[in-house]
C-alpha cells in the first residue's frame, strides 16, 4: 500500500442526484479553500471533452480555474494546491490526490463510485449536512485498518487474500449494516490504492456480503 496523501477533505453525496445545486456546493468550497491559500484551483474529470456539456457551476469554475483529466496535460499551477474531484474512478481520485497533496480536495459522488467509506477514512466534511463524516465504531475502525495492512500486495497473493477473507468476515459479523462497497471505499481513503486492487478486493467482499 501507498503512504497515506494528506490534505482537507470536503464531499458531496450523490443523494438524489448531483445538480446544479450539489455541484455548487462543491465549487464554492474550493473557490474559498483557494482564497484562503492564494492559489488557483484544479478539477479533475474522467473525460475533459467539450466542457459545454457539464453541469454550470463546472463551466463558471473552469473560467477562473483549470480542468483536466488524469491522462490530460499536467496543471499549469506549480505545486499542490485545492483540487475539485468531480464524479471521478477510484484511480482517477488516486491522481487527484497527489495534485491536492498538503492542500485541500473536495469529491463529487456518483452512484458507479460509492464515497461514504472514503469519506469516513478522510473525516470529509459533508457540503450538504454541514458535518464531518464519521467513522464507525472503534472496533470497525481497526478491522479496517488491519485490513489496508493486509492489502500491501494488493490482496494479490495468498497471505493477502486469506487475510482479506478472514477480515472481510469479521467486519460483516462486526458491521453488518456495512455494505461492501462501503468497505473498499474506505481502504480508499487510507491509502492510494490501484484499480485493480478496488475491483480485486470488491470481488472478494462481495463473496463473503452474498453467503
């Protein structure tokens, strides 16, 4: 496993749907993290395109700011500074992450990428409630922990996957109200975890979520 990239973290929960409204939310965030730290912003998208087609607080945000993807020209900017992540892969907030490294970043959610673990790992204030996130009970807390620990192959090899199995039963008996989207989220947010190591690790919760 990666080490941990610190930065402030802020989100939004898809809800209802990510409107105009949620996403301005997410924009007026980082505008101020960027006046507060005197540096202009970055959003990250999954496909830069004709920004015509996002939503309007995204298209008044790229006017003042940057937009780019992950596999798009590197920002202008020199050095972290606040990143606005909007409805991105799990390997694309890897990307974003690095960018807001010491900084601040701020998620939107959409339903293919569920965010709430990730947000109670990063204690993420929630835009729409005004509240930071919290983190399960401390006994959920370690079995988490211990799980990133056993995940430093990805959950590849044997020793992993056995780990992972073991853990991912316990935190089902310990947290059954944890869906195991919930639980690869979170790892997520200790830590820069690839792709194929979310998809991998998703694989293994889902067997142990569907007994």
């Amino acid at each position: 496993m990666s080490v941990r990239i610190e930065y402030r973290a802020a989100w939004v929960p898809f809800g209802d749907g990510q409107t105009p409204e949620r996403v301005a939310l997410a924009v007026d965030w980082i505008e101020r993290e960027c006046a507060e730290q005197q540096t202009t912003g970055v959003a990250i998208v999954s496909r830069k395109g004709d920004i015509s087609g996002y939503s309007a607080p995204l298209r008044e945000f790229s006017a003042r700011h940057e937009v780019t993807t992950r596999r798009g020209s590197a920002p202008k900017r020199r050095g972290p500074g606040p990143v606005l992540a909007y409805n991105l892969q799990f390997d694309d907030l890897g990307y974003a992450e690095r960018l807001a490294h010491g900084s601040s970043l701020c998620a939107t959610e959409w339903p293919d990428v569920p965010m709430a673990g990730w947000a109670a790992a990063r204690g993420a204030l929630n835009l729409v409630t005004g509240e930071v996130t919290s983190r399960p009970a401390d006994d959920v807390v370690a079995l988490l922990n211990n799980l990133s620990l056993a995940g430093n192959n990805g959950w590849f090899d044997e020793p992993g996957k056995r780990d992972a199995r073991r853990l991912l039963g316990e935190l089902r008996a310990a947290a059954p109200d944890l869906d195991a989207a919930y639980l690869v989220s979170y790892q997520v947010g200790l830590g820069d975890v690839s792709a194929d190591s979310v998809k991998h690790l998703l694989g293994l919760a889902n067997k142990i979520h569907n007994r």
